[in-house]
C-alpha cells in the first residue's frame, strides 16, 4: 500500500522501518529532558529549593553526632551472652572465622529493658530516651570500615577516606537547595575540629555555597559560641550594603571577562547570604523567648544536661526556619578505652534528656513527622575488654537510630551475632545509610552526582543500597 501522504512512491513499510530511528530518538529527547528537570546543575540558583527526584518523606535531616563511638552492647543492642561468658576468651572461630583468640570477653553493667508499645530495648543508661521508645527506629546492624576515628568519621560524614569528598550534607543542599534565603542549607553546631575537621562538613569540588556553617566547634561551651564574621560592630548596615555592592560588581566584572570562575561563583553566593544571615541568625541563637517550661524540657540551666540541651534547642530553631541539614556534636567523650562503666554514665547523662526533649519538643509542633532525627557515631565498641575495663574501637558492628521523617517507629532492624561481633541479619554498610538517608529526603543517590575532574561523583561512590523497610 502506497502512502500519498508522506513521500510519492513510499510504502507504509518503508516509511515506518525509515523513521523507526526518529521514534527513538524522541523518545530519548523525552527521557532527557526529565532528567534535566528533576536533576540539580552547578549553574542553578543554590538559594531556590529544587524539586526532588520522587516524593520526600522528610524535608529535612537533624543528626546527633556521638563523637567518639558509644559501645553499642551496652546501649541499643543487649547480648545476655557477654554476662553469662565474662572473662573468657573470645576467638574468631566463636564468631564465624578464624581460630585466633579476639580478647578476653566484657560483659555489660547495664540493665536492658523493653520499652514502649513495640518493645524496643534501651539498656538503662537512657531513662528519658525509652519513654520515646515507639518513636524510634534501631538499626543495630551497622558496619564499616576504618579502626582509627579520622578514617570512620570521613566515611560517616562524606562516605569515603581516601579523597576529599563532600559532606553529606552538602549533598543535600546541592541536591534540594534553601528553603530560606537569609539561612546556609547546612548549619553544624559545635563540630569536631580533629578527626577530619572541615572536612566533615566540607563541600570539596561541589560549589562552596554548599559547606556546612559551623556554630562554635565540639570543645566550646555552646552559649559561648557564635558564627565567625557574621556582623560588622564597626559599620552600619547601609554602608556595609555599598561596600558589599562595589566587591559584587568587581567580581562580577571579573566573571565576564573568563569562560567560569566557580571560586568567584561561590564568593559571590556567599558574600550575599552572609549580609541576609546578619539579621536572621543572631536571633535564632537567642533562646531568651523560650519559655521557662521548653528550657526544663531541654535540661537548660541544670547540669549536666545545660550544653547539650542548648544545642538540641538551637537545631529545632534551625530545622523550623528551614535549615535542610542540621548537625549537633558532643565533645570527644564516648572514646572509652578504659572506665567504661563511670563514662557512659557520664556521657549519658549530658544527652539523654535533651534528645528526649527535643523529639518531644519537634513532635508537638508539627516538625517531626518532615524531620529525619538520626543518632550515632563513627562505630561501636569491641565485645572484648581493653585496659581491663574498656572496648577498643569496633567497625564490624554498631548501632544507630533514627525518628520521625516517615521511619517506621518502634521497629527494630537487623542484629549481630550473640556477642555483638558482626552483623547477622540484614546488615547496613555506611553506603546503605547514606542512599537511605538521601531516599528519605526525595533524592535517588545514583541520580544525584556532580561533574568534576572528568567523571561523575556521588555520595555513594559505586555502592549503596536503600533499606526501605524501615520506612513507613
């Protein structure tokens, strides 16, 4: 049959095997421009929030650094068996490889205790924290790799160790934008300066609107603390506006005369969102207009609790003004060589009732259910003893856990071996949290990535899988 209408002579077969090509390729137009869409460019505006990749359940993260590595047997993940065989050793082949002897075994000196609806175990260093029990999602068979603190706290916080890569958090705000333009995307409060330091919360080669501000840093009282360089005691506002204009249009000036300039691109986006925060973060940090009630919810004011309290107060008034990622850090505190016992309960007493506070204090104002809370550390602790009475550091197997920002509440996933030694069932790689965390928040991990040094670069590397079993 002779189609007249598209070519004199032509077929209706010939004409659709010659255009069979013309169909794929509007199809793969079609395929492209969605990715343009719902994926983030360098060149996009980093002070307008961008559209995720597929539905978010949060909006935003809030993560509670425990720096130094709490012992996860005796927090979140009870092993009887430690108490039952204390003092002898323990060997590799015990624990599924090996015949050489690991240590001499350590049991607990906490109680564990189901908590809440769900049953959920809290040893009792957390009296505060088990009444939120069926908030909380344990996940208790995290592992990674990295002995020594500064490897494990680069692979937390920016997924590798070998190369200077950006921060978890300035993915996100890469990928997801501001929601307020008077505020960075990635604020940390009190954050470690060793083990990696600006690099925790760096942003690398990704523009440098995307690093994390810092607050303080993990050795300074919090009331103490404050935002380098955010105000000019010598110069009114409106002078500091005209200086400000004539350093943007010498480094605009400069910009036109070079094909790109991303060193000038990010001064420029910072310089502007650095006048904006003059007004909005001195404000933030001022907890006179808390009521006296949020404050004992908080500890504020009582010791031990006042400092970290401050600091849980102050990432609320951060996450409800739209701050995307939120970072709070104790000191290097939970690094328990030896007096394990006298430590955890000391450094469990400074967290225990802020953390409580603030997931009740986010749950009453409508905040919890769009914040992700995150709690943990670089890794756990050995089931052995060190020093006689304490655990070396352990990256096989630890615990995290996390609430609110659509987790599945009161669900405890995975588990290690009977001593706490590796995972079992369901085990999560640093990678895993990282795709999952990403997943949470509307971003797929594969998708996110940045071009830089002649390859594409992602939070995840090559690795990661989502555990969407946790999600509601």
């Amino acid at each position: 049959m002779t189609c007249n209408n598209f070519l004199p002579g032509t077929t209706r077969r010939s004409m659709l095997r010659n255009s069979a090509c013309g169909f794929g390729q509007i199809a793969l137009t079609g395929l492209l421009s969605q990715s343009v869409l719902s994926s983030p460019t360098p060149d996009d505006n980093p002070f307008l929030p961008k559209q995720p990749h597929f539905k978010q359940r949060a909006k935003r993260i809030l993560f509670l650094f425990m720096w130094g590595g709490p012992s996860h047997v005796d927090t979140f993940d009870p092993k009887p068996r430690l108490n039952e065989e204390e003092g002898k050793p323990l060997s590799l082949e015990t624990v599924g490889g090996g015949r050489t002897n690991h240590g001499t075994i350590l049991g607990s000196s906490f109680r564990f205790s189901q908590h809440g609806q769900s049953g959920v175990w809290i040893s009792d260093l957390f009296p505060h924290l088990a009444k939120q029990a069926d908030r909380l999602c344990v996940i208790r068979s995290m592992h990674t790799e990295g002995t020594a603190h500064g490897e494990a706290l680069l692979r937390l916080h920016t997924g590798q160790a070998n190369l200077v890569r950006p921060s978890v958090g300035a993915w996100l705000s890469y990928g997801l934008g501001c929601e307020n333009e008077s505020l960075p995307a990635y604020i940390t409060i009190s954050p470690p300066r060793g083990h990696g330091g600006v690099q925790n919360y760096g942003s690398a080669f990704l523009p440098a609107i995307h690093q994390g501000t810092a607050i303080g840093s993990a050795e300074t009282p919090i009331a103490k603390a404050q935002v380098s360089n955010v105000g000019n005691p010598r110069m009114d506002k409106s002078l500091q506006r005209q200086q400000l204009d004539l350093i943007q249009k010498l480094n605009r000036d400069h910009l036109r005369n070079v094909d790109a300039d991303p060193g000038i691109d990010g001064m420029i986006a910072n310089y502007e969102l650095a006048f904006r925060m003059q007004s909005t973060i001195p404000e933030i940090m001022n907890l006179d207009g808390e009521t006296q009630e949020t404050c004992d919810l908080y500890g504020i004011g009582t010791e031990p609790t006042d400092n970290f309290g401050r600091q849980c107060l102050l990432a609320r008034k951060f996450a409800e003004s739209g701050v995307r990622y939120i970072q709070v850090s104790t000191d290097y505190t939970w690094d328990h060589h030896k007096k394990l016992k006298s430590g955890l309960v000391e450094e469990s007493a400074k967290v225990d009732r802020p953390i409580a506070g603030l997931l009740t204090d986010l749950a009453r104002r409508g905040l919890l259910e769009d914040t992700l809370v995150v709690w943990g550390a670089e890794f756990g602790r050995t089931p052995t003893a060190e020093n006689g009475d304490g655990r070396n550091h352990h990256p096989k197997a630890f615990t995290m856990w996390m609430a609110g920002g659509g987790v599945k509440g009161g669900l405890t996933y995975g588990s290690t071996d009977e001593f706490g030694y590796q995972p079992v069932e369901k085990p999560v790689h640093m990678h895993d949290l990282h795709a999952t965390l990403l997943y949470g928040l509307g971003l797929d991990h594969q998708r996110l990535t940045y071009r830089h040094a002649g390859r594409d670069f992602r939070l995840t590397d090559v690795n990661g899988n989502v555990v969407k079993e946790i999600w509601a």
